[in-house]
C-alpha cells in the first residue's frame, strides 16, 4: 500500500498506541486477587494469553516493517533543494536550530559591556567581543533562512511523495 511519510509516522504511532494500550490491558489482567471467601471465577478478568501474546507479534511485526520502509525511505530520499537525503536532513535541522540558538545570543551581546560586579574590587571591568555582533546577527538570519527552507522542504517530500509499505 503507498503511503506518505507523513501518513507512515501517523500510523506509526497509532501502533505505538495499540502496544501501549495492550501492555496496559495485560498489566492490568495477567495476575488477579480475590479474597478467600469470594468464588475466584466471579473475581478472575478476561484474559487470552495466547490470543495477547498473538496481537504482541502482529503489532511488533507491523512497526518493525514500517519503521523500516520508512528508513529506507529516508535513506534514499532526496530532499529537493538540499543535496541532501531525508537522513541527512533530519541530522542538519538540529545542527541549524543549534546554530540559531548560539547566534541568537552572539548577536544580541555589545561590542563593549560593562561587567557588573558588586565586589570589593575598585576597578570597571568590561566584556568585549571577540568577534563582530553585526556580523552574528548576518549569520542569525542566514541560518534561519536555511533551517525554514530545508524544513519547508522536508514537509513537502513528507507530505507529498508515497511509498510502498507492505505491512
């Protein structure tokens, strides 16, 4: 069956859901209490150990064939307007809103700036850049024009090309 990117992960989690609800409703039935004085078949839950330990293999088969079509999806991927596959993307969108975050603060510090301190020291001291604020705030804006670009283009491949998934 084709499926986008977008929709394989939406499915993706919907299995992850199902696995968690199940483990869930497994926690909550493979074990029981009754009292002494109470018939233990009135207290006992349903539970099917065979029948639950089918659906586990079912779900853990679906995720392990999706999570790889998606991979090697994003493997062989292009993401048009980068150079880059899907992979290699998702590698460079943290590295750039790393980036973005340290510009941020680069360009927001004074060439010069009085160090406040409340010290017994009698003498002004100052911070002074190493580097060109200006110039950080270039780059500041350079970068978050690349990271909305790739992002942007990263959306559109997951939101347009499909794949085959056999699950």
């Amino acid at each position: 069956m084709q499926y986008t990117s977008a929709e394989a992960n939406k499915l993706l989690k919907k299995l992850y859901e199902e696995h968690q609800d199940l483990l869930q409703k497994e926690k909550d039935a493979f074990v029981f209490k009754a009292a002494t004085i109470e018939n233990v078949e009135d207290a006992r839950p349903e539970y099917d150990y065979h029948a639950v330990q089918a659906k586990f293999a079912q779900l853990e088969q679906q995720i392990r064939r999706l999570k790889h079509a998606i991979n090697t999806f994003n493997l062989s991927q292009e993401v048009p307007g980068t150079g880059m596959t899907i992979d290699q993307v998702l590698v460079y969108i943290p590295q750039l809103t790393e980036r973005k975050r340290k510009l941020s603060v680069m360009k927001q510090r004074q060439k010069k700036q009085r160090e406040e301190k409340y010290a017994a020291s009698h003498f002004i001291e100052y911070i002074y850049a190493n580097y060109d604020p200006a110039q950080a705030a270039a780059d500041y804006d350079a970068v978050s024009k690349e990271l909305a670009k790739v992002q942007n283009a990263l959306d559109l491949v997951n939101s347009t090309i499909s794949f085959d998934i056999d699950l």
